[in-house]
C-alpha cells in the first residue's frame, strides 16, 4: 500500500470518531457511529502489516497494525458494532447527543490504544478512552451508576498519576518511546521493580482488578446494554493490554513481586467464585466472570516477572486470552439480557438489597441505624435536638451542595477536563523532557 494512504488509513482510525463527536458535524450524518468504524474495518480488510512514525507527534509517537493488533482490532470492531446497534432509539425518539458524544470518544480511545506503538501515544488514548467512558457510565444513569462512575472516576484519576511516573521513568532510561524499546531499556536499569510497581497498580485500576473491583458490579447492574457490553472490551481489555505492553515481561526476574501477584489472582479467583455463589444475581454473572478471568491473567502476569522462561514460552497467548475475554463477556452480557427480555422476574428479585456497595457505606448506616435506636430507647429528647442541630448545620448543607454541583459540573463538563488534563500532562511531560 501506499505509505501515504497508510498514513491516512491509520491515522482516521482514531481521528474519525473524534471528529464526528463535534455537534454540528455529526447532525449532518445518519449513524455516526457505524461511520466512525469504516476506517478500522478497512484497515483489517489490508492484509500487509505496516507502521507510521509521527515525530511530531506526542514527543514522537507512531501507529502501527500488526497480526496481534489485527485481532484486538477484530474484537474491538465487533463489539462497538453491537454496542452501536444497541445504542439505537427507537422508532420515533431522538437520539442522546451527549451519550453519542461520550459513545464517539471512547470509541476513538480505544482504537488509538490498539494501533498505537509507543507508551505516549497509549497513555493518551487510554486516557481519553477512560474519561469519556466514565461519561458513558453515568450518562441518564440511575444513583446506582453515578455511584459506579464515581468510584471508577477517582481510580482513573490514580491510575493516571501513577503511569505517568512511570513514564517519566522511562523516558529518563531511553529516548526511545517505543514499547520494545521501553522494555529492553527498563530491564538493563539499576532498579525497574519500582517502574514495575507503578504500571502494575495504574493498569489494575483502570481494569477493575481485585481487590480494586468495586465499580465493577455497580457497573453491570446498573449500565444500559450498550454499555454493558463495552466493560469487558474497552476498560478491562485495555487495562490488561497495557501491561502486557509496558511491562518488561520476559526479560526482568522479580521472584518477590511476581509471588505476591500471583497471591493476589489466586485470591480473586477464589473471591469471585465464593461471592458469585453468595449474591446469585443474574446481572452480577459478567462481573463475577470478569473478576475470575482477570485473577487467571493476573497469575500469569506474576509468574511472568518471577519466571522470565515462563513468559517467552507462554506469553504469545496473552493477547488471544485478551481477545476471548472481551467476546465472552459480549456473549455473556447478551444472553443475560435475551434472557430477562423472555422471562418474567419476580417482583421480590427486583427488591434485593444492593450487596454490592461498599464495606464503609454499609458498616457506616448500621452504626447510624444503631445510635438512632439507642438514642430512641434512653434519651428521646437528646437524640430529637441532636438530629435537628445535625439538620440545621450550615456546614452539612454547604459541603452537600458543594459535592452535588462538583458531580453536576463533571458530568457537563468532562470534556473540558479532559482536555485540560491532557494538556496539563503534556506540558508536564514536555517540562521533564
């Protein structure tokens, strides 16, 4: 193929969902989203694998397809296919402009994510893939998923923190941003454990790795089908390919930290199995599996840094099992919904208790519940004039307005932050450099 036209093909696969994300274009064109997905479909329609640099780009990045992107692409494009069709009103409603907006960003995040070949580029359209999922999360979303959204906005905002460190590490061991690159030179440093550690710990938030899962089933029980089917492939597959590109896997010996992943996706394994059999909940089946699957990829990670052997001989199948999990958890989200479309459920089922939230909120209310019945029992009168000194506080009241508009602000704004963040991060970046 033409090196220009290859230019152009893989640059419009990040680039076309972001521009048709602008108001004025996309009202002009019908099904935006399909659209968007044209430059992908015809890249996977090229047999030939090739790459771009871009050296003033992002400090000099690149895009590129080759035969283990080919299948991230394959999967990707399958999934936003089905999550476009899903996102479809119905006959005679008007279409959400802000969730398609979000639904566009996060697509053009994601596909950057996959064709790009260097740790900038990846930081970035990881970035821009997350904030604008949080935006789909909570988007005409009930308490339940602005709950959810909040939990996963907080670890975004670490997990960011926490990789961008590591890339300043990098970027002081090589000039070479490449992901090869990066890890050969990470490997021959004096002390990579702590590079390690931090892409470890920013990638295991943005996947929803245990014990850092808790949006998880929020998320599953509370996010539309359109949604829904993007968790396993956009956030938890990202999350996972970003370790396995960073990561120095296969050319680092860490016996301590790989045993102690390892301990780590054992115990998540045996924490979904045990809490899937307790909360026997149909909408909570994909985060349960999500969970399982993530602890078997977080042991081979673990054995992967204690054993460099391991890897060279097993590490091919990590992309296939990245592939799998996103197709499955498409599959399964699917089923469940045809499922509860076919089958009455019983109004008592709809009335479970949310086990789902957090250990603190829940501890929390029944210390309250507790001192109220206490308060009831021995000193009517003390307990009625604390409550109304706790109600009539100007403080309460001005910290509950204060976080309700901040969330308020978040969700119309987000693209502004984002953007804002970006360009924080770039200048940051720019100044260690």
């Amino acid at each position: 193929m033409n090196e220009i036209l290859s230019a152009l093909l893989l640059l419009s696969v990040p680039l076309l969902p972001i521009v048709l994300a602008f108001p004025p274009l996309r009202s002009r064109i019908s099904h935006p989203c399909y659209i968007a997905l044209l430059p992908a479909i015809t890249l996977l329609a090229v047999p030939s694998v090739f790459a771009i640099e871009l050296p003033w780009l992002l400090f000099g990045s690149g895009l590129g397809v080759d035969g283990a992107s080919r299948w991230l692409l394959v999967m990707s494009v399958v999934i936003w296919a089905a999550a476009a069709t899903l996102l479809q009103p119905p006959a005679g409603q008007t279409a959400d402009n802000r969730l398609t907006v979000f639904f566009l960003l996060t697509m053009a995040g994601n596909l950057g994510a996959i064709v790009t070949t260097d740790v900038v580029g990846f930081f970035t359209f990881s970035a821009l893939m997350g904030y604008s999922f949080y935006g789909l999360l909570v988007a005409g979303g009930d308490e339940t998923a602005r709950r959810a959204g909040s939990i996963y906005l907080g670890f975004m905002i670490v997990a960011d923190l926490l990789l961008f460190e590591a890339l300043l590490i990098a970027a002081a061991t090589t000039s070479d941003m490449g992901f090869e690159a990066v890890r050969h030179a990470v490997s021959r440093s004096p002390s990579p454990g702590l590079y390690v550690s931090l892409v470890l710990a920013g990638f295991a938030l943005k996947a929803g790795l245990w014990p850092l899962h808790s949006w998880l089933p929020l998320a599953f029980r509370s996010a539309r089908p359109a949604v829904a089917l993007l968790v396993g492939g956009v956030p938890i597959a990202m999350g996972l390919l970003g370790m396995v590109r960073w990561l120095p896997l296969g050319e680092i010996t860490l016996p301590g930290p790989g045993l102690i992943i390892q301990i780590l996706g054992v115990a998540a394994i045996l924490y979904a199995i045990v809490a899937g059999v307790k909360r026997a909940q149909l909408k909570l089946l994909p985060a349960y599996a999500t969970i399982i699957a993530t602890g078997i990829f977080a042991t081979a990670v673990g054995a992967g840094v204690a054993d460099p052997a391991a890897w060279k001989q097993y590490g091919n199948f990590s992309y296939f099992f990245i592939v799998s999990l996103g197709f499955g958890i498409v599959v399964v989200v699917t089923a469940i919904c045809w499922l509860q479309a076919n089958r009455h459920t019983p109004a008592a089922l709809a009335k479970q208790a949310d086990d789902s939230s957090l250990w603190i909120e829940r501890r929390a209310g029944a210390f309250v519940r507790w001192g109220g019945e206490m308060g009831f029992d021995t000193l009517p009168r003390l307990r009625a004039s604390l409550l109304a000194l706790a109600d009539s506080l100007p403080q309460i009241r001005a910290w509950r307005k204060a976080v309700d508009a901040v969330e308020h602000s978040l969700q119309r704004w987000i693209l502004a932050i984002t953007l804002l963040l970006l360009l924080g991060i770039a200048s940051l970046f720019l100044a260690a450099c």
